[in-house]
C-alpha cells in the first residue's frame, strides 16, 4: 500500500498535465494549488506562460478551482480575468478548504484532479480527502519560509523512499 504522502502523479511542468487521459475517465474538475505551482509566491499577477495553460485547461473543458493557503485579496488580484473559482485561507493540508471547495461549488471529488507543489499540503490534503493528487514541481525556488521548513520534509521523505516520482 502506498503511503498517504504518495501523488498520483509527478509533472515536470504543469503543461504536461495529460487532459485526454483524464477526459477519457470522465474528469470534469481541477483543483489547483496557487503559489508555487502556478506562480512564485512573491509575484503579483500570473503570468503569460501559466495564463496560457489555464486556459487550454478552461477551453478542453475543466472546471478549475484555486485551492489556496494564502489571502482572498492575494489570490483575486493573481488571477487576471480567468474564470476561475477559488478558496482562500484553505489550511492545508486540513482538509476543510478542500470540503469548502467541494460544497460551495458543487464538485464531484470522484472527478477531480488535484495539482500542487508540496507533498505536506497539497497531496497529503488531497490524499485525505480521496481526491487524485498530481504533485507538479515548483514553479521556482524561492520559496516563503513556512514553505521552506516542508521542502526539508519533503526531501527527507524522497529520500527515505517514502515517496516516489515517476
Ligand atoms: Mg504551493
């Protein structure tokens, strides 16, 4: 059995996420992670690159949620003018953002992918609550100091063999 630390998945870079795969099994939801996954933490407004993923997202056909930790005003100012729905001050990896997420707007979990940078938030979080977790890697690596204390966790955890890319 693998461990409640294990994605689903491993993505170099979130362009690679494979939409047909997923439309095929019926995916219709994605939740996504906001700092460092689709953007530095430190940065104000997303930028081209990631707005032109999300929107092949959006045009295939995916709902997309923002699943995020950080601020309400963060986030609606990152965002631009994509139509995407989010949650702030998520607490992940408690799964309550998630639960909010998933009753406000009414998201099948079981049709849900999950997509996030960190393996203590993000994929534990999704974990917990059945949903299929993508891990992605960081959009970069400065990161905020929270952050920077479960990136030592996290490579612990890759190298004892606890979790595994692929
Ligand atoms: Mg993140």
């Amino acid at each position: 059995m693998s461990s409640i630390f294990q994605p689903r998945m491993y993505l170099e870079d979130l362009k690679d996420l494979p939409l047909a795969y997923f439309k095929e099994r019926g995916y219709t939801d994605i939740i996504l992670d906001l700092d460092n996954t689709i953007g530095a933490y430190d940065q104000k407004e997303i930028d081209d690159r990631y707005y032109d993923i999300l929107a092949t997202f959006i045009k295939e056909g995916f709902n997309i949620t923002l699943v995020s930790n950080n601020t309400e005003r963060r986030i609606a100012g990152f965002l631009k003018d994509l139509p995407i729905k989010h949650i702030s001050l998520a607490i992940k990896p408690f799964s309550f953002g998630y639960k909010r997420a998933v009753e406000r707007f009414d998201i099948d979990k079981d049709k849900t992918i999950s997509i996030g940078d960190q393996i203590l938030t993000d994929i534990l979080g999704s974990n917990m609550m059945g949903i299929y977790s993508i891990l992605v890697k960081p959009y970069c690596k400065r990161d905020s100091l929270s952050t920077r204390i479960n990136r030592h966790i996290e490579s612990f955890l890759i190298k004892k063999g606890v979790v595994k890319l692929k």
